[in-house]
C-alpha cells in the first residue's frame, strides 16, 4: 500500500486576526484517501486503522453512543435522531426511532439487545438523540446494583431508565417535559447533577441549560434554569430564538470546578466558561445578574463558525517547552459542526484553544481536513468536522483525539503538541445498502448522492474506538494500528 500524502495547511486561525504557520500533517503507513476520480463508496478507506466490528443499528440514523462497563460485559448505547418508524426485527413491532442497546463485550461480534422506542417526529424533532449512564454505585442517592439511562426524548423531553439488564430497560422518571427542544446533555455520575440542554417556553432561545439534582434517579429536583444574558424570559434587551443556541455543557466537577458550554454549530459559536459553584449555589432567578454571577469568560467566534463540542483537557505536558515558564497547558478542543451538504458553508473544523488562563482563553491552532485529499465536497452530504470523543482513558487522555468528520469519516489527531497537531489515522467507511441519500438543490432539481456520514465518535475504557452514522449505516468498532497506536500510550 502506498503511504498517506503529506499536505501542508496554512493559517492558524485567532479570532480576530490570522496567523499563517507552516503545519505538516504526518506521513503515516496506509493507503491515501482516493481522489474523486478513484472513489468507490463501497470501499472503505484507511490509514492506521482496523475495522473490527460493525452492526447495522436497524438502519437508523444515529447521533450519540457511549459505552459503559456492565459486570462483565461492555454495553453500548446509542441515540437516535428521528425519522420513519421502522421494524425492530427483535419484537416484530413498528417503532420510532430511539436508543440502541449493543452488547459489545466482543467488539468483532456486536450483539443487539434492544431498542428503546423515541418520539414521533422529522430528523431534529424526533427520536432520542442523546444518551448518558451512570451506575447506581457512583450515585449519591442511586440504587447500587443499577444502572441508569438519561436520554432526551424528541425535542419534548428528557427521560431516566433502568437499564441494569439491558435486554429490558424500564422507565425510571420524566424530569421535565412539555419543552420545545433538547439536545446534549452532561450528567456527573458522582454528584447526580445533570446540565440538560432545553427549550424552555418562555426563554429567548430553543435551547438554553437546566440544571438538575439526578442524584436519585427516581426523584429528580430541579434546582435552575440558565442562558445567556438577552435570552431569559422578560429580557429588556432579548436575543433572536435562533441566536446562540446552546449546543451542550461538560462539566469538570466539584475538583475542578469549572463547566464549558458551547453554543452554535456552524455559526454565532460561543465558549462560555462558568464557576461550578456559583452556578450551583447564586441566585436563581433568572436576571441579567444571576446569569453573569457564575460566568468566567466568554468567547465569540466569527459568525460564520460554531462551538459545537467544548471538551476540556486539562495538565497537558508540551515536550517542546520543557525548559519554558507554562511548559503545561489548559486545553479546550473545540470543535465545529458542518450542517450544509457539499461545502455549501463556511469550512467547519477543530481548534485547540488555551485556558490555562480561563478569564482570558486563546484559540493556538486548528486542525481540518484538506478537501482536496479525497475530492470530498463533491462526494455528497456534509463534509466537515462534527464532534470529538468525549472519553478520556489514559491510552488516549493528552495524546490522541478523535474527531467525526461526515464523508471524511473517523480522523485521528496527535494532539501532545497542541500549536502543532498532526493527523496520524483515519477511516472512511463504506457505504451499504441501507446507507441514506444527501440532496442539493441545483437549478436542474435535486441533485442526490449516497454517501458516508461519519455523525459521532467516542472510545471505551479498553481503547476501541465507536462511530456511528447519520445516514443510517450503523455503528462501526475500530482500533488504531501502525505508528498511530505507537502515540497512544497502550502500555
């Protein structure tokens, strides 16, 4: 197999000014992704990468997994956006698209268990999109020998099961219902606190923060709502409904103390850093003071870039700098999300922004997919970052992040020198029967292409690697191979 170009990629994005810098993406063993003339979807391409399991998720479009340790067994959960209700071929029954549940002890056999049914409802408005565990044991109030499921329900609601036999989850409680929109929650498994992304009536925003006491998943306590200043109820100074809509929270809990919400996907992106504690403990009602009170910063991208995945990592340890003041780094791999198919956008992609000092946070570099490496714009469907995984295990934590890249699939990062970082792998997979048609309007009509739509990316605590698809062709089980598993710390 040949090996992967190098490309070369300028301009260093700061907001607010360009820097141009020479970075050079590493040459890695493998073959190179084919150019528009050699491209054959049902081919996989790879660099560095292995498939190892793959199953087809019923054919439903897919958003969020996240994979957690059961006893002895490793069970995969997976949240669906909406669409036409489908057959489970597990009960012979029409259901809405919902929350998958793989059994993937064995990553090179995965196992369906079953399907959790979602709300009625269009590819947004639907299905259950977003999926959190936490076992009973880590939580303070929690049953100890359960396991539990916290999803969004379509755009209506957010939901807790039982799922400690995951062949036949039960539902738990409703914390809220009766919204107009959700999206990607975080859940701290050993406070109970969850920051839900909701559309509460009333706010100047379909999708703001509430934040609840999940600590005993049967009684859920809700202790406040939270946005940005201009979209709470009453605002004397409201913002559009559609202006920085809150994309998710990740809390680095009571240790370190800090949330990092995103808001945007491919445009009007946010950074909002916020005090745990003050969020937490300040006045709640919902004022253009209470909701500065907890804020630490802020920070506005372009209008033509989003925030749709803030991910802290926190200690990272700059070889280069060794003999430097601040050799270590606060880190925040910030990643935007493409939504319109065949680059009819702004280019969306990843940055690594500085937090070392989180009053003042400062974008230090960008990684993307060069276009012209597979001729991807006229591939079909979205083209452009999405989001990254959010798991951090030591073979992984500081050293290599995953991102999901639509017709680019999976893309590997070595981030160990965040000013610099350097594509090492990567995986593309092919397309099947049940993988979904992308349209473009052209003056000729629509103009529709099958294509991969790599969608999401995380890892498990053993390393592999689950990505799931948009346009309906499952959740693939990788591992990294060749000199990139070499920049993992596997030992």
């Amino acid at each position: 197999m040949s090996a992967m170009r190098a490309v070369r990629i300028k301009g260093l994005v700061y907001f607010g000014a360009v820097l141009v810098t020479g970075g050079l993406l590493s040459s890695c063993a493998g073959t190179a992704p084919r150019s528009l003339a050699e491209y054959n979807p049902r081919q996989a391409e790879a660099s560095n990468m292995a498939l190892l399991g793959h199953v087809d998720l019923q054919a439903r479009s897919a958003y969020h997994p996240e994979i957690k340790q059961q006893g002895n067994r490793w069970i995969a959960y997976v949240g669906h956006h909406g669409g036409d209700p489908k057959v489970n071929p597990m009960t012979g029954a029409m259901e809405f698209n919902g929350t998958s549940i793989i059994d993937v002890t064995d990553p090179k056999a995965p196992k369906a268990l079953s399907h959790i049914p979602g709300q009625q409802g269009g590819t947004e408005s639907g299905g259950a999109q977003m999926v959190r565990i936490c076992a009973g044991k880590d939580l303070p109030k929690g049953d100890k020998s359960k396991f539990y499921l916290l999803r969004s329900f379509g755009n209506s609601a957010h939901e807790i099961w039982d799922v400690t036999t995951p062949e036949k989850p039960v539902i738990v409680s409703t914390p809220v219902r009766g919204l107009r929109d959700t999206h990607k929650n975080w859940w701290e498994c050993d406070t109970g606190i969850a920051y839900l992304i909701s559309g509460v009536k009333g706010w100047n925003s379909r999708r703001m923060m509430q934040v609840f006491d999940l600590s005993d998943p049967a009684k859920p306590v809700h202790i406040r709502d939270f946005g940005l200043v201009g979209q709470e109820p009453g605002s004397k100074k409201p913002l559009p409904d559609n202006l920085y809509q809150m994309h998710g929270a990740i809390s680095t809990g009571v240790k370190g103390n800090r949330i990092y919400i995103g808001s945007g996907t491919n445009s009007n992106g946010v950074l909002q850093i916020l005090d745990r504690e003050k969020l937490l403990k300040g006045a709640k009602e919902p004022t253009a003071e209470n909701l500065l009170y907890p804020q630490v910063s802020i920070m506005y991208t372009p209008p033509y870039m989003g925030a749709h995945t803030t991910l802290p990592i926190m200690g990272v340890e700059i070889k280069d700098f060794a003999t430097n003041k601040f050799s270590t780094r606060d880190l925040i791999a910030m990643t935007n999300e493409a939504i319109v198919n065949e680059c009819g956008e702004a280019r969306q992609m990843t940055y690594f922004v500085d937090i070392t000092n989180d009053k003042a946070p400062f974008n230090l570099s960008n990684y993307q997919v060069p276009e012209s490496s597979g001729g991807f714009c006229k591939r079909g469907g979205r083209f452009g970052a999405h989001a990254s995984h959010e798991n951090q295990p030591p073979m992984y934590a500081k050293r290599v992040m995953f991102y999901a890249w639509f017709n680019a699939g999976l893309r590997a990062v070595d981030m160990r020198d965040p000013f610099n970082p350097k594509e090492i792998a990567y995986y593309i997979p092919a397309i099947t029967d049940n993988t979904d048609k992308r349209c473009v309007t052209t003056p000729q009509g629509a103009q529709c292409k099958v294509a991969i739509q790599t969608n999401n990316v995380d890892v498990d605590d053993r390393g592999y690697i689950y990505i799931v698809d948009r346009a309906n062709t499952g959740m693939h089980i990788i591992e990294l191979t060749g000199s990139a598993r070499e920049v993992a710390n596997f030992k």
